[in-house]
C-alpha cells in the first residue's frame, strides 16, 4: 500500500489475545459450545505480541492493550513479560479473565508487572449458578482469589483496579440477580462490577436470553477506533485480525478474517479490501451480505444492555457494547 493513500488513524483500544485455548467450559461461550479448532486455541509468541506493538505504536497512536480476545489469558505461565512489553510502551494494560489461576506467585507477578486493570468473569450469584453457567465448582475458589490480590495490590501500593462482570441468565429474574450478586459478590468483597444482558456472539450462540429486537443499524465497530487480534488464525497461520471480539468461534470466526499480522502488514489488513467490505456493507445497512454480522444481536439498539453498575463513571456505549466511553468516528477510505 502506497503511504500516501493511508487514512489518519488514532486508534483507542487494541485487543490482543495472548492465549487462545481456555481452562473453562462455560455454557455461553463459543470456546466450548460449538468449540474452537486447534488453530484458534494457540499461544501468541511473545516476539510476534512485541512486533504487533511495534507495528501500531506509536504510529496508529498509544491505546490501552487489553490482553483478552476470548481466550484465557492467564493460560500463559509467562503472562507478566506480555504486560511488561506493554508497559515498556508507556501504555495502559487492561485483561478480562476468569481469575482461576490468578493467586500465590503468579498473580504477584501479574501484578508487579504494572497491570492497570482486571476484570474477573463471574457469572453467576451464587456457588450454585456460578457451577450451571461456568461448568466449574470455582465460585469460593474466584472470591478467595479476588480477595488476595486486593491485600497485595494494597502491600504492594499497586495502582491496578479490580472490577467482577456478571450477565444476566434469567431476563425474567433480573432485579432478584442484581440484588443476590450485589449481596454475595460486589458488597462481600467491595469490588466494582458490571451486570450485562446476555448476548449471542454473532449468532453462534444460541441466548436463552434474546435482546429486544427493533430496527438494525450498525454497531459500529467497522469504524471504531479499535481493532481485535487473535493469537491464532487459518490454516496454521496466527495473529489473526478480525473486526470484534464477537466473531467466536465456528463457523463465524472462520469467515470474519480480515487478515494475518503473520504475514501481512497492519496496514494492508486494517485498510484493505476485507476491511472495506464491511464498512461499505454497515454504512449502507446491508447487514445481510456479511455472514458473520446478520444474525448479531449487537445490531439490535438496547438501552438497557448496561444492566446496572456501581461504577459511576461507567457509560454504556451501546454500540461496542462496552462499559468504556470511546466516541465512533466514521472511517472514509482515501481514493
């Protein structure tokens, strides 16, 4: 691509998944149900993660990482160098996991290497619902887990905050949910959380719980400033760049490809051709010609997809469907 021809970009988030695989096997996620192959479950090396870096920062300018993208992050016994090299970039390192593994050495590792956030997955109120959703006895074991890294982060006068996040598995029981989660999670542990409805990865899953549906209109993610890595891809290839997170899993995943950070540029990935389609396709409505966007409840318009919080702070962007307060700009390609 001619360097001339390249739009200004200033990009707010990366999603960068570490590992792909899971130790989990909850019943929402497309990890487990229908299940991801085994190009999809890999480790990203930690050269490929600095190069990804170095490719974007800071060119495309200095967004916050968030080491997630569906797989388990902690899966990684080296995690702390993938935060480090984040760190050593001068920018903010965010990571959703399910907190498992994150106690003794290793989340003193974690935390030393300078994350600035957590976000534990614990859905479900309770140690029975906990069990149905996450298919593991680990409720008591994620609350222990919580409250150690609290009392180090507290030692160690870390800066790192730690919040819990919660869907919604019942629409018809959703006042009693926030209560009991209120009562035995974010008041027990003095943590922030984030309630969400349910939602149905890009039509992978099947949601027991279905949004409100109205007229679809973009999510806009095609024109956020944001983009999502996988540490796998197609075909043996890896860093697999696709459009959201959303897109887990077969035969979505697969088919939203954008491009391989393996072999390709970041440019030729982000401003090509792929990419092109699926802005041209959102901005004109014409959700129907992409697969992987036609059945996505993030098309339906909810207010009310932020359940509660008790993070004052938190917006609900409903078109990325995240508590973080990014503004949508348009992206016009240059001819």
């Amino acid at each position: 691509m001619n360097n001339k021809n390249i739009p200004s970009l200033n990009l707010k988030r990366v999603v960068m998944e570490v590992f792909g695989g899971c130790n989990y096997t909850c019943q929402m996620c497309p990890q487990t149900n229908p299940g991801r192959g085994s190009s999809w479950t890999r480790k990203m090396s930690l050269e490929q993660f600095k190069k990804i870096l170095n490719q974007i920062v800071p060119k495309y300018g200095m967004p916050q990482i968030n080491l997630e993208g569906s797989g388990e992050p902690t899966m990684a016994k080296d995690l702390h160098l993938y935060i480090k090299a984040v760190k050593d970039k001068g920018l903010k390192c965010f990571m959703y996991c399910n907190g498992a593994r994150l106690n003794g050495d290793f989340m003193k590792k974690v935390v030393d290497a300078g994350i600035d956030f957590i976000r534990f997955s614990v859905i479900g109120y309770n140690r029975e619902k906990y069990l149905k959703w996450m298919n593991v006895d680990n409720f008591n074991l994620i609350k222990k887990n919580i409250t150690e890294i609290n009392e180090y982060i507290k030692i160690s006068k870390s800066k790192c905050q730690i919040s819990t996040y919660h869907l919604i598995t019942d629409n018809s029981q959703i006042e009693d949910e926030i209560q009991f989660y209120k009562d035995n999670i974010v008041n027990e542990l003095n943590v922030k959380s984030y309630i969400w409805k349910m939602h149905n990865w890009s039509g992978n899953f099947s949601n027991p719980n279905p949004r409100k549906k109205s007229l679809r209109k973009s999510c806009g993610r095609p024109f956020a400033p944001e983009i999502t890595i996988r540490a796998g891809g197609s075909l043996g290839k890896t860093s697999a760049m696709v459009p959201c997170c959303q897109t887990l899993g077969p035969p979505n995943e697969e088919k939203s490809i954008m491009g391989h950070l393996d072999t390709q540029s970041f440019e030729d990935i982000y401003f090509g051709e792929e990419y092109n389609k699926l802005r041209d396709a959102h901005s004109k409505g014409e959700f129907d010609k992409i697969d992987y966007c036609k059945d996505c409840d993030f098309l339906y318009e909810d207010p009310e997809v932020l359940v509660w919080s008790n993070d004052n702070s938190a917006k609900l962007n409903n078109m990325l469907g995240t508590g973080d307060d990014f503004i949508l700009t348009e992206y016009v390609p240059k001819n």
